[in-house]
C-alpha cells in the first residue's frame, strides 16, 4: 500500500500489526514527529503517524517505524490486507 506524504515525498507500507506500522520513505521524518499523508486507493483516506525511528537503508530511502494516529478500524483492516 502506497501513502503520498503531505510535504512531499511518497511511501510503502511494509508491515502493520495493529496500531504499528513500518514504511519505507522516499523521505526522513524525525523520533516524535507527526506526518500525515493519504492512502493510494478508493475511498481517499488520510493517515497520520507518530514517528518512534527513522533509519537511512543502504538503498538511499529511510525505514520509518510509528504507530497510526485516530485509526479507525476499517482503514487498520485496509492497511492490514494491503
């Protein structure tokens, strides 16, 4: 699943379990920030994230492990099956 920051710059999510999620960044966000981006797909669903890490990968892009914020249970199930 695709999520297109609101400042620029896109992501993947790679992973989700609950509240948790992991994304690969075109872009940093630093421990304690809160992004906001919008989920690729139908319906257009705004997601928001607390940042706990941000590491830079070999690959040039960032790894960005945060927890979602006013998650909803229907966009968890969305981002869950991906």
């Amino acid at each position: 699943m695709r999520v297109r920051w609101a400042r620029g710059g896109e992501a993947v999510v790679e992973s989700a379990a609950g509240e948790a999620l992991v994304l690969r960044s075109t872009v940093a966000a630093p421990p304690g920030a809160r992004v906001e981006g919008t989920l690729d797909g139908e319906p257009p669903a705004t997601l928001r994230i607390k940042v706990h890490a941000c590491r830079r990968q070999p690959e040039g892009d960032y790894r960005i492990e945060g927890r979602c914020l006013d998650l909803t249970r229907g966009l968890r199930e969305r981002i869950e099956r991906g």
